[in-house]
C-alpha cells in the first residue's frame, strides 16, 4: 500500500480517488454514497473525540470499509492528525489492509485490498516520517502474522530458524541457532525432552541486534510449531490452529527486526526456543521427570503443558546473556483466554515498575495486557511430588487461576536472572478477535508493544 501525506484539504483529492467523510452518527456505521458525481464513503465517528483505542479502530476500519467495497484509492484528512497519531494510523491502514492469501488462487480481478491513500493535513512537517515509520511497523507486524499463519508442515523447528535469518537478511542482526547436540551439549533437558515425540529435530536461535554498547533486552519467544499435545493428545476442537502456537516466537522474530530496520540506538537479544510437541514413539510421558538447564528437574504431570519447558531452559540462558530486562512472549494457556477473553493479552511479573512500562506500552501501541498476580501463595500449586517442580498443579488447586500457574512456573526459573522479568501470555491474542477490523488468522501480537518496550527501555 501507498500511503502519501498531501497538504490541504480531501477536497482537493483527484478524480479517481474515493473520499473518506466522517459524520456525527453512531461509531462504527458505514455507508458508501456518491455525492455531486463523487463517491463517497462515509464513516460515522459520534460526537465526541474518539479515544486512542477508537482511533485504531477507526484507521481499521476505513481500510476494510474500502476493501468491502473493492476501492483501490481513498483519499481522507484525520482528525487533530499529529505525528504521533500519524504513526498509528499508518501502522493500522497496513494491519487493516493484510489478508493470507499465500494458499488461495488469485482470482482475475486481483485481491480486494487498498493500494493508495492519500492522507491530507494542514502541514506536512514530520508527518511523511511519521507515515512512513508507521508503515514499517505495521508490514513488521503483518510478516508476523504471515510466519504464524503458516501451516505447521511448512513450518517446522529448522524452517522457523530460517524464517528468523531470513527476516534480517541485510541488516545488522546476527543469528546463530544451535542444534539438538549442542543443547545436550549445554543441558537443555526440558526442550530436548518435549521434541522427543518428532522426527523434527528442535532448534534454538538466538538473534542479536547490536545498537548500543548496553546490557542487552533480551526478548524470549515460544516456538512450538505444531502443538497436539502429546500424549495428552487434545481434543479435536483444540487442535486446529496449533500451528500458530509459535506466535511468540514470530512476535520476537519481527520485534529485533524492526528495532534493526528502525536503527534503535537498543541492544536487543531474541532467544527463540523452537520444537514440535507430538505424541511419536519416543515422546516424553506424563510421570516422566526432566532436568532442566538450570539444574532443576520437572515432573511431567501433562505433556501438554510443553511451553513452559521450553521457555525455562531459555530463561536460564538468558542470564549468561547478562541482561538488563528479559519478557517472555507465549501462547501458553487457554486459561488466560477464560480469564481475559479476547483482547488483552495476560501480564505476570514480581516487578511493579515493570509492570507498568509493559503495561503503558501496552495501550500506548494497540497491544492490551492485564497483569494477573504472581504472589508466593500459588507457588505450593507447581511442588513436585518426585522433582523440584511439576509442570501443572495437581490436586484441589489444580483446577483454578491456570494462567498465573503457568506464570509461577517460569518464576522458578526467571528469579535467578538477577534483573526484571516479565511473562506475556498471548494466548487470548493468538487470533484476530470480532470486530477489530482484522481479517481472520493471526493477529500479530505483541510485536508493537515489544518494539514501544525496546524503543522506550531506560534502566
């Protein structure tokens, strides 16, 4: 898409081009009219300035208002436009503008996507920049979206590793992935022990982008390419969409590569874990104990509760990386789903200050959180029977708060880092929700709140 900064008014738009006209009528309605011989799509806005959270759905929707109706020019001037809302809008005409399309036939017309906007204002000054920063965040965040709505057979441990070299490809990023023997090599017995039921071998790439001499941010990504559960094989009407149970990983992919392409005076280190969790002959079992990087053994309790043990081995190589802040990105459980719904995405940290960076982040960039607590009362819930940990709760406790469960266990392993740590479930975030104006598959989160986080860090 093309998106041009024009001073003066949407009237001076060419012909051609359909003008976007806000009205005073309910949010959200819409209506495509030809008014004097000039079509017109008219989008209602209300009567009272828009929040930041209604702009981005606003910008949405002029974009997929427009693909509705297969226009291919618009032409429109925001409201109280500033650089910053600039940036926003820009980013969202791109996410709006998205479809994943990489498996369909293209039919003759071509697709119904937007191909120009021209966006007016009363004066250009930073604004072209602004556009065009926007726009490079939202392609980021739409290549994210490309790598997680990938099938599971395309993308697999090796094919994620070079997903992740290839989105760097000319910038200054190095990316070194270590394989199965070099992480028995270092001990990585909790990962190595969920890729057993694959033939797909596991592989763990570390990303490092280089923009200052600090200690790095170091961004941790879940990388289960395909999730069945293992032998706690799920259900059919869990396990479609499994493929994208490695949207952290892609989250962390795409963040370093924008912190990169956007020159971020930042160190950024990306650690993607990355296995296939299948219930094959060699898979690892409920009842099985398994030692972890860190020392620690874990009992499996159940195979399906695999992130966490990929994660924890990455946790603790994270802190020969001696960094200044670690974030773990996960869709890590459906209980966060139930807890949250569809759209924030759940936050768990023992830091306070942390907390809040993430969470001004958070709704600064369109990516909502919502920090559940993380007090030494649910640690009792991931004792061992026969290990240091289990990798669920069992007993009473077992059947509740599963989202902060899953939390308390990276705890165990996050609290010798020596620096603030923070869990991201995106589970809730996996898919685009109902009407945010996104077409159906990923969504692409949090990569804008991890990019405002790297941009922003300051110890």
């Amino acid at each position: 898409m093309k998106i041009v900064a024009k001073q003066g008014s949407c009237a001076d738009a060419p012909a051609g081009y359909v003008r976007v006209a806000f009205t005073d009528k309910p949010k959200g309605t819409k209506r495509f009219v030809e008014k004097n011989g000039i079509e017109t799509l008219e989008i209602g806005i209300g009567t009272e300035a828009a929040t930041h959270r209604q702009f981005i759905i606003l910008c949405r929707s002029i974009i997929a208002t427009a693909k509705a109706h297969k226009v291919k020019k618009i032409a429109l001037e925001l409201p109280d436009l500033t650089d910053e809302r600039a940036q926003i809008a820009a980013e969202n005409f791109e996410m709006a503008n998205y479809e994943f399309n990489h498996f369909k036939t293209k039919p003759k017309e071509g697709w119904a996507e937007v191909e120009e906007v021209l966006l007016y204002c009363s004066s250009l000054k930073s604004i072209e920049a602004a556009i065009k920063k926007g726009q490079e965040i939202g392609k980021g965040v739409n290549a994210c979206r490309t790598l997680a709505n990938t099938p599971g057979g395309d993308i697999t441990p090796s094919t994620l590793a070079k997903a992740a070299k290839e989105a760097v490809k000319g910038l200054p990023v190095k990316v070194t992935t270590l394989g199965e023997k070099e992480m028995a090599k270092l001990g990585m017995g909790a990962l190595l022990g969920v890729a057993k039921g694959s033939s797909e071998k596991p592989t763990f790439t570390i990303m490092e982008y280089n923009g200052s001499k600090d200690a790095p941010i170091v961004l941790v990504g879940k990388g289960v390419t395909f999730d069945s559960g293992g032998l706690n094989l799920k259900p059919s009407n869990g396990i479609y969409e499994m493929h994208m149970d490695m949207s952290g990983a892609a989250s962390v992919i795409h963040a370093v590569t924008l912190a990169a392409k956007l020159k971020l005076k930042k160190h950024v280190i990306g650690l993607v874990p990355a296995v296939e969790n299948m219930p094959g002959n060699n898979a690892y079992r409920p009842g099985d104990v398994l030692k972890s990087l860190s020392g620690k053994t874990i009992e499996v309790i159940n195979t399906d509760a695999e992130g966490r043990l990929i994660l924890a081995d990455a946790l603790t190589y994270a802190k020969r990386l001696k960094p200044a802040v670690v974030l773990d990105v996960a869709t890590l459980t459906g209980a966060a789903l139930s807890a949250l719904g569809l759209y924030a995405s759940a936050l768990l940290t023992r830091d306070d200050a942390l907390a809040n960076r993430v969470s001004v982040c958070g709704e600064a960039s369109g990516d909502y959180v919502w920090r559940l607590p993380l007090w030494e009362e649910y640690e009792d819930l991931i004792k061992g029977t026969f290990a240091d940990v289990a990798n669920i709760a069992s007993g009473a406790g077992g059947r509740y708060g599963g989202a902060i469960e899953g939390g308390v266990f990276l705890w165990q392993f996050a609290k010798e880092l020596e620096c603030p740590w923070a869990h991201i479930d995106i589970a809730p975030r996996m898919t685009a929700a109902p009407k945010e104006e996104l077409s159906k598959g990923a969504a692409g989160a949090p990569v804008r709140l991890l990019l405002r986080f790297v941009e922003q860090w300051t110890k």
